[in-house]
C-alpha cells in the first residue's frame, strides 16, 4: 500500500508512505514526513490496519489527519468497467458499483474497497473520490476495444478491452506535451509504461486510441511476473493435459509467470546483472521482454500513422537504460534515433533522449500517479 499527503497545485509532498508484506507478521511500513523517515516492523493484518498503522504515524509527526485542512482522500481504484469514466464521489452506490465490478479485478477491486470502507471509518468527514485506473481507455474507439470473439457472449459477461495504468498514461501523455511545448490536442504519442506491471498506449490527441491490456492487467507486454500476450489455447492445453484448475492456472499466469517464470526473478535490477554475467535464462527473459516491447512499438507506429514522441516511464522505463536503447535499436529507417550519451545519463527528471535529427522524440517523463489522482480528487471537490 502506498500513500502521499501530497499539495495538488504545488505538487509538494508533504508525507509519503509504504506498507510492505500486508498480511505477515514481518509486515514494515516506511513513512517519511518533513524530511525525516519513521519505520514500523511487526504483524499487520490486513489493509485496514495498514492504514490505521499509517494514521498513526502520520500522529507521530505531528499531524492529526482528523483536524487538518484535508480536502480530499483519492483513492486509485483499478477496474472501472464500463460504468465510471471519470473521477466520483465515494458513496453507497459507488462502492456496491466497484464491488459487483470485483469479478472483473479480484485481486485488486475487494482490496480497493478495504481502503475506502477504512478510510470512510477513519476520516469521516473528508470527502473521498475513486480515481478509475481504467478511466482514460473508456472511450477506446470500438475496433481497439473488441475482442473478436461471440459477440453476445461478449456482452452477457462485459468482456471487451479495458485498459490499465490509465492514470498514468494519462498524466505522463499531458507532460509530454508539455514537455514538447505542444498543444497536447496535437500530439500523437506512443507511451510505455514499463514498471513491475508494463503496459502501452498509442495516444493522439490527449485521446487513447489503443492500450496493451484488456479485459485484466494481465494482456500484452511481458511483465514482472505476468506473462502479457500468449496463445488463448494454452489455458485450455492445460486444463487438460496438465491437470490445472483455473485457480492454479490463473496464478501461474499472474504471479509465477512473465520474467519471473522465465529466469526466476522480477526485478530488472537484478535481471540485468545476470544478463551481464552471461546467465542464459536471463538473457532470453530479456530478449522475449524486448521483443513484446517492439512488436507494440511497432503495432502504434502504424496504428498512429504520424508519431511525435515516444515515451518511456516507470521504474524500468525510467531507470533502465538498455531497455530503452534495445527497444528502439535499429530503427533510423523510421524516424526513431536514440542518443546513446542521453539514454546513458542518469536523471529524476523530464528528458529527451533522441538525437537532434530524430524525426520521434523520445522521451523520458518520471510519472506521478499520486500527483496525478490528487489533482483529481481536487478538482473534484473543488
Ligand atoms: P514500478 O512498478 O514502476 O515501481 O517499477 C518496478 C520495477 O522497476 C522493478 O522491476 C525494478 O527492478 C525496476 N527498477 C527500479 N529501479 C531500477 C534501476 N535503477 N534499473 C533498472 N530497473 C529498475
């Protein structure tokens, strides 16, 4: 769980806060408040009380959330459906709206909604707002957003493309625009968002026209421990042939999978070491993660016709240099050339790494999610 008390309009972080292993008796939480951090290590149940732990800590540093000038809780929901394209109010029918849309994200809706109901019961008179993860790809246009499959099975069971990390594709799109000092109305986008969880976006306009995920998080670009894209047939293989329930299949998929399943560990960091030191099962985890990331670069170019940017972000995008230069090597031919001296630099800030004639910029643009559902937690209330 993570958290900021965070200004909307400065964007100055006053607090920020993580809660690690929810759920063990060697539970952590690190706050970190005017500079100074406070760590707290012992059982934490469940998210309620991770919160409350966080509230107290919050009390520790001298500010009682209860009678501050709080002016609003946002809350990042991640399934929307097709019911929420934009920011609400929490209220009753928002939360039994978010709980009958659990089917759809059971591992992330029910945990959302512990956050809200704690929160109503913690800081009942803060006015909360869920942010939808799944907001900026509502109005995918219809092509992008159908699966071609049964059509009225389809719409019995709400299966169509949904799209994740929405947010920050939406806020890392508006500062590349900035960035770019372009009307974000005129500006065609490929975005990555390559975190432990990856995802892409083609955006024209400040408009997503296509998103790597779908129905769940767990479509498109190889991840931490996802496996993105494969044959739908492999579930049924295994259904069959491997003796795997659904359940096992689906965490197999989810957490045992991607570039976990593939050399045994998620983390890049160290994926990257073991790629240096010539380990063979790292080195095709990395190979099969770049290739995923190309065929989408790819699939965008085409889908966008024009292209003004190309846009890395989260802790591997950002952080990641021979991601970014193995992503886009070799393709000249298409307007894309990286700086090797600018992708190589190390920065916490906005940056373009293409060389001067590069007809695409490529950009580096750190994203913000929690600047990013402030702003529209505020504006909301506001
Ligand atoms: P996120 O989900 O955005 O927090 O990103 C987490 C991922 O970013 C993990 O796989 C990390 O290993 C990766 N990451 C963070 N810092 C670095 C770094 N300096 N170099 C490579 N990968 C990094």
């Amino acid at each position: 769980m993570k958290y900021q008390l965070v200004h909307p309009d400065s964007g100055e972080v006053i607090a920020s806060g993580v809660v690690e292993r929810i759920g063990d008796h060697d539970a952590s939480v690190e706050h970190t408040q005017n500079g100074d951090t406070q760590n707290f290590s012992g059982a934490i149940t469940n998210h309620r009380e991770a919160l409350q732990r966080a509230l107290h800590l919050f009390d520790e540093c001298g500010t009682d959330l209860r009678t501050s000038d709080l002016l609003a809780v946002g809350h990042r929901v991640v399934h929307g459906g097709k019911s929420f394209s934009e920011p609400v109010l929490v209220s009753d029918e928002v939360i039994a709206e978010v709980d009958r849309l659990s089917s759809l994200a059971p591992l992330h809706n029910p945990v959302n909604l512990i956050g809200i109901e704690a929160i109503r019961e913690l800081l009942p008179d803060v006015p909360a707002v869920c942010v939808f993860d799944t907001a900026f790809f509502h109005d995918l246009p219809s092509h992008s957003a159908t699966y071609a499959i049964d059509h009225e099975v389809a719409e019995r069971h709400n299966i169509r493309r949904y799209g994740f990390h929405g947010t920050s594709h939406e806020y890392v799109s508006g500062a590349a625009a900035e960035f770019l000092d372009r009307d974000p109305a005129d500006v065609n986008l490929i975005v990555l968002h390559l975190g432990n969880g990856a995802s892409a976006s083609a955006v024209r306009g400040g408009r997503a026209v296509d998103t790597s995920m779908g129905l769940t998080p767990l479509e498109g670009l190889v991840m931490g421990t996802r496996s993105g894209d494969i044959d739908p047939a492999i579930v049924m293989y295994l259904r069959r042939v491997a003796d795997m329930d659904v359940d096992a299949i689906d965490t197999m998929l989810n957490k045992s999978s991607g570039l976990k399943g593939l050399c045994g560990e998620n983390d890049f960091r160290t994926i990257t070491s073991m790629v240096d030191d010539g380990d063979e099962a790292a080195t095709l985890a990395y190979d099969v993660y770049i290739h995923r990331l190309r065929r989408y670069i790819g699939a965008y170019l085409v889908d966008l016709g024009r292209v003004d940017a190309i846009v890395f972000t989260a802790g591997v995008g950002e952080n990641a240099p021979t991601v970014r230069r193995d992503g886009l090597a070799n393709l000249e031919r298409f307007g894309i050339v990286v700086d090797d001296d600018a992708n190589a630099a190390r920065s916490r800030d906005a940056r373009r790494i293409s060389t001067g004639d590069s007809e695409i910029a490529v950009l580096v643009i750190p994203t913000n999610e929690e600047l990013a559902i402030a702003r529209k937690a505020a504006a909301l209330v506001r």
